[in-house]
C-alpha cells in the first residue's frame, strides 16, 4: 500500500477530526511562510501561499474526495516549506 492510500483509509474513517486538524496545521504553517515573505518584501511569496492555502482549505470545506483532500494537504505544505526554505536565507543575511 502507498503512503496516500494508507492515509486515506485513516481519512475516511475519521474524516471531520482529522480534516480539522489538517486544516489549522496547514492555515498555521502557511501563514509562517507568508510572515517570513512579508518580512522580506516578497509579495510574490505571500500571495502563492495565501492561494495553496485557501486551495487545500477550499477542498476540505468542499468536503472533496479523501485523495483529492490529502493531495491538497500535502502539496500545499511541500510549498510552505519551499517558500520557508527560500525566505531564511534572506533573514539571516
């Protein structure tokens, strides 16, 4: 079995517990990448995490299929960390 289709089962069994605390996971971690940009001056940065975020939350307010649910979650935090790993850099120089 794969890593999706593990989580999946796990989702559809607990859909409304686990969809909330993937969304305040996601919403909080987003939000980090989107301060870390505003600090430094890149605009372009925050609005790309603002849309993943509301792109994985609309899914999960849309109550989607659990697949097209955790692709969602997981895309979204693969570019929260690409936004965070681009940004610290620029802090600490």
């Amino acid at each position: 079995m794969g890593f999706i289709t593990k989580q999946e089962e796990t989702f559809d069994k607990y859909r409304f517990g686990i969809m909330s605390i993937m969304v305040m996971a996601q919403s909080s971690y987003l939000s980090l990448a989107a301060y870390l940009s505003i600090l430094n001056d890149n605009w372009f940065f925050v609005s790309i995490a603002a849309v993943s975020s509301m792109g994985a939350n609309a899914m999960f307010l849309a109550q989607a299929k659990a697949r097209v649910c955790l692709i969602g979650f997981w895309l979204s935090m693969a570019i929260g960390t690409i936004i965070i790993l681009v940004n610290i850099p620029f802090l600490l120089g």
